[in-house]
C-alpha cells in the first residue's frame, strides 16, 4: 500500500494588524495633532491601493488605536504595505486626505513585520525627516487554531438488510440560526457490522462548530445502499463541551434513537470512543516564535545552458534584459531573505571547471571561499553568480547529489525546541539530471530533515525527471525501499509561469507554495512546538549605510557588507575570496575622485573590469586571475 501524505496547509493565514505611534510631530500650534492611520497596500502593476484607516484620536502624539486590519498573510508573496499618519484637521471629511495635514509615512512588507517577532518599530518620515515611530503588531486571526480529533463506534445497531447486517456510516451536522443541521463530517461505511468502529478522523473546531463548544451537534447513523437509498438507523445530539473530557465533558456514550418512528425506540448507541481537542500550530506562530528560515542556493552552470556571451544562452543577459537566472533569484530569495536574520546565504554553483586546474566540480562556492560560501543577501547571491559566470568555464554533467549532500550538512545541525531551524535550498537548473538515482536516495534521507527543496527549471527542456521528484501523487523511494517522511520537494518550470502570469507574473507564489505546510509538518512530526513571540529587530537595514540601496558602501560606516579587516567571519575575507582586500583602511572599495563610484577607476593595469570595446557588458572578461575587484598589485591577491 501507498504511503499517503496529507494535503499541504492552506498558503495563506489571516493576521490582525494593532498599530500605535509614539513621539509625532506636532503640527498643531494651540493643541497636539489629531492623529488617524491609513493603510495602503499595492500590487505587482497597481499603485497604493487603501485598504482602511484608524480612528481618529484626538490631542494625542502618542496614540494607541483600537482599530484594527485584517489582511491576507501569504508566505510566497511579497506584500507591500505603506503606513500614512494624518493630523485631521477636517473631522467631517476624514477619508478626504487633501484636507488633512500628512505627519509621516513608513513602507514595509507584511514579511518584515511577520518576521520581526513581537512587533515591528520602525521611523516614520516626512521629506526623508523622522516625523515620530510607528509600530505594528500582527496576530494571527484565531479562528481555525484548534482541531478535535475523533474515535467514534457504535454497538447494538439495529439491523436493517434482510440478508445480511447493515453497512453503517456516520454523518456529523452543525446546528444553525433557526434549528436547521449542516453536514459537515461524513465517514465510509464499514461493510456488514452492526458493531462499526471508524478510522480515526480529524477536524477543524471552525468547521465542526464554529469555535463555539456549545453549539449543538447531531450525529447520525445511516445504512449505506449501493443504490443511494440510505437508510437512517438514529440520531442522537451533543455539544462538544458535553463529549471533550477535556472541557470537563461526562458523556462517553448516548442512545441512537430512529426520528422516523412513532414510538421512540433505542435503535443502537454511539461511543465516544475518544474526543480530544488540540492546538493547531500554524506557519506563523513559528515564525513569529522565532524559527529561522534559511535560504541556500544551487545554480546550473552546464554547458547545455550555453555561452554566456551567446544572446540565445540562458545565461546571457543585458541591462534591459535580466536572464531567467537572476529572475528566478530576485524573485525567489526576495520573499526568503527577510526571515533570515543575518541575511548571509549559503550560495553554491554545480557542473563547471573551475580554475586553475580546470578540474569540473558539482559543488563549489559562487564566491570561491570554501571556509565561507555566504553572501550577504540577494545581491550577493546576484553579483556572486556573474562573478563565477564569468571565471568558470561551463561543463556537465547535471548532477545533484553533491549539492543536495551539502544542503543536507546545514539542515542536520542540531534543531531543538529551543533553537528551531528550517532551511530551503533553491536549486535552478536547465535540464534533466544525470545522478537521478542518487537524487532519489538523497531527497529520501532529506525528508527526515528541516529542509525543503525548491527546483526551478529555466529554459525549454524536457524536465519529466524533475515531475518524478516532486512527489505529489507518488512518494519517492530510495534504491533500498525507504520511503520518504514528507513531500519536499517543489518543481516549477519558470517559462510556463510566467507565460501563465504574464510579464509582471511572481514565479515566488507558484515556487513556495508548499512551503508553510512542509514547515509546519517537520515540526509537527519531531513534536516541535511554537516558542513565544519573541523581538528579533525593530528596524530592518537590508543594505547598511546611510547610502541607502547602495550594497558596496565607499566609506567607514560601521554596517558595510563587506569589511576588510580581519574579522573572520566577515563574508568575504582575505584571501582567495573574490573581493580582496589592500591596506586601504576600513573601506573595502574606496572611491577615487569620482565619489559616490562604487567601482573606482584606477590604473587600467591591475583592473579587471577595463572598459572597451565591450561597454555593454558588465563584466567583460579578461585574462586577470581570479580577483574580482582587486584593491592592488596582481600578486597581493
């Protein structure tokens, strides 16, 4: 027999959003400003779009509103929020902000506010001023967070075939407003029994009675007939207070009586055998108890991709027009990053020779530094993959058994209640792989680790094997019949999503769908349960510095990405690393003249980046080693 998984939870979970703001502005010249909220959210193509506003507190600079938002939380997305504070000076027209006077705005992702623990603080600002705090705080809605689990039996049923015992099902109906019943359980029937005992069934308490443990329940007993002429064999009714021991419930079992009969009559009874209630422990109470979620990357650098100088290479780019490579990549580890607090991503290439020796490697570092193969955040992951890109040399064969052994090693840490972790390795590839049996055997043993695999398939080739992989109707099962724990594994083909979507399409919803209920089924399994919320930061800097989106910062700011003192575990340290660091001070790419330049312009000599007649590319290259930004003389690299 199959192992059956179950069905993956639902991708998306209600939060409530609590706002209050502390030290605004003061706009008011005899009183304290009137502070409101207005939330916008905007799409893909769309502008801000409101989806609502607080009330307004009057004379206050410090406000808590009780006005609260309920909004779709969906992992795989990247949903950005934009916080307004208006001082109302028009009471009557409040909605209408042109006569309303603006104090601050924030913007965010409902990601970086999930992630941040208890709540998110971040500035407001008013022409790049601070203008007060904001803070948000998120709640998952509390609708669904219980499930009761059943064991149900009957005895004595009256019997109703003439040639043979009855074939009793039990159906399970909520009461509504007027004393109508809603089916909302229906088991199979056991075949030829007057005494049935049911599988074991679960259900939601939202489904079953609303979340309310009084509400009536009536349960039935039917006589299944193959023609659909079901025969009802009684009923009785209970609340689940009255039957969960657990809520201080005494009654194990009631008498089944037949309502079609004149004269009441026992026609049978109904156990319960066993009724518990238990938590249900979503995506986002792990996350927001503190679980990390780690992002580790694997790119395809075979030859089958194609030269990258070639503009019909899959690996062929231009300033108007990025690759489905990095396409994949901002799309995919722009959801992922900001759950990773340190934002440092293991980044891996497989199936290129790599220099001096040319040797072809399944496995290496995107930025050659062996002891230390992170990159700091996604556009490290992007300028590690065009600096191999353009110092490896494309080979093959396609093998993953290397790569997923590596991913396996971060995922086997030690991951305890204490300290949760759960990693996702984003392999992009372009074609059909050459280990497939070794794959098979390694995603069986990965299935018993905090880890899922996400494979993106770029390009138009044949990725039938990739279809095997993703096991959503046939586990895998290793050469020695292991079968694996839990389904894993996530393929998308690239083209057709973005066919699908069209050109602003996120291929991040279709690649990390699965992702909340894998999450939430590893701990499940290894009984894992949610810490507390917890405060991880309150201000969110992805490229520190006060340049703002600038990821190589050109002067002592403290937070630089990339220091070039001896820390150790700096990303990019000394060494063969591909930003190698001189005797320049603090700064790892000091600028000349120019100023802001992250790349400054020396003597053409030692640069390997030389403009000329290929001033398009961006990295043309040419005979100088391995250094990629090197800060002196060849032979100190």
């Amino acid at each position: 027999m199959a192992q059956s998984f179950p069905p993956p939870s639902d991708t998306s979970s209600k939060v409530e959003l609590s706002i209050s703001c502390s030290n605004l502005k003061n706009l008011d010249y005899f009183s304290k400003s009137d502070p409101a909220v207005f939330l916008y959210t905007r799409g893909r193509e769309a502008g801000w779009v409101k989806v609502g506003r607080t009330e307004v507190i009057d004379n206050n600079l410090n406000p808590k509103f009780s006005t609260t938002f309920r909004l779709e939380y969906r992992f795989e997305e990247i949903q950005n929020l934009q916080f307004v504070v208006y001082d109302v000076d028009d009471k009557h027209h409040v909605d209408n902000i042109d006569k309303q006077e603006l104090v601050g705005t924030m913007e965010c992702t409902l990601a970086e506010i999930m992630a941040a623990g208890e709540h998110l603080t971040k500035s407001l600002r008013l022409q790049g001023n601070p203008a007060g705090k904001i803070t948000i705080q998120a709640e998952e809605v509390q609708d669904s967070k219980f499930v009761v689990d059943f064991e149900l039996s009957a005895t004595k049923l009256e019997k109703k075939d003439f040639f043979g015992k009855s074939d009793p099902y039990i159906e399970i109906a909520k009461a509504q407003e007027g004393g109508a019943f809603t089916v909302v359980y229906r088991s199979k029937p056991i075949m030829k029994t007057l005494s049935p005992r049911w599988p074991k069934f679960q259900m939601e308490i939202q489904k079953l009675c609303s979340g309310d443990w009084e509400r009536t329940l009536q349960f039935s007993v039917w006589d299944w007939n193959k023609s659909g002429n079901n025969v009802i064999i009684g009923v009785c009714t209970a609340s689940l207070k009255d039957i969960c021991p657990e809520r201080g419930g005494q009654v194990f079992h009631l008498d089944l009586t037949n309502p079609t009969y004149k004269k009441k009559k026992t026609t049978g009874m109904l156990v319960f055998t066993s009724v518990r209630v238990t938590p249900v422990y979503s995506f986002v109470d792990y996350i927001k108890g503190g679980c990390q979620i780690s992002l580790i990357t694997a790119v395809d650098f075979t030859a089958s991709n194609g030269h990258p100088s070639d503009p019909s290479s899959l690996h062929y780019s231009t300033p108007s027009q990025e690759n489905e490579y990095i396409q994949a990549i901002r799309s995919v580890a722009s959801v992922l990053a900001p759950y990773d607090s340190d934002q440092m991503i293991p980044a891996f290439g497989f199936g290129a020779q790599l220099p001096p020796e040319w040797e072809i490697s399944h496995c290496f570092p995107l930025n050659f530094n062996y002891q230390n193969p992170e990159v700091y955040g996604v556009q490290g992951i992007l300028d590690a993959y065009q600096y191999t890109l353009h110092n490896v040399k494309l080979h093959g064969p396609t093998n993953f058994s290397s790569f997923l052994d590596r991913a396996m090693q971060y995922a086997s840490a030690q991951n305890t209640q204490q300290s949760q972790n759960y990693f996702i390795l984003l392999v992009i590839t372009d074609g059909e792989i050459t280990d497939m049996s070794h794959t098979v055997n390694k995603i069986v043993d990965a299935s018993r680790l905090p880890l899922s695999i996400v494979i993106v398939g770029v390009g138009g080739a044949d990725f039938k094997n990739m279809e095997v992989l993703d096991a959503d109707d046939t586990p895998l099962k290793s050469q020695s019949g292991q079968a694996m724990a839990r389904d894993i594994v996530q393929f998308v083909p690239f083209r057709e999503i973005m066919k699908k979507a069209g050109p602003n399409g996120c291929v991040a919803k279709e690649t990390l769908a699965e992702i909340p209920g894998q999450v939430t089924a590893f701990m499940k399994a290894n009984n894992i349960k949610p810490n507390p919320p917890i405060l991880r930061r309150h201000e969110t800097t992805v490229y520190g510095g006060p340049q703002g989106p600038t990821p190589y910062p050109s002067a002592p700011q403290g937070p630089a990405l990339y220091p070039s003192a001896p820390e150790g575990p700096a990303p990019y340290p000394d060494g063969p690393a591909p930003y190698p660091s001189a005797p320049q001070g603090p700064a790892l790419y000091p600028s000349a003249p120019e100023g802001p330049a992250p790349y400054p312009n020396g003597p053409q000599g030692p640069a390997t980046n030389p403009s000329g007649p290929q001033a398009s590319a961006p990295y043309p290259s040419a005979p100088p080693v391995l250094a990629f930004y090197p800060s002196g003389p060849q032979d100190s690299v």
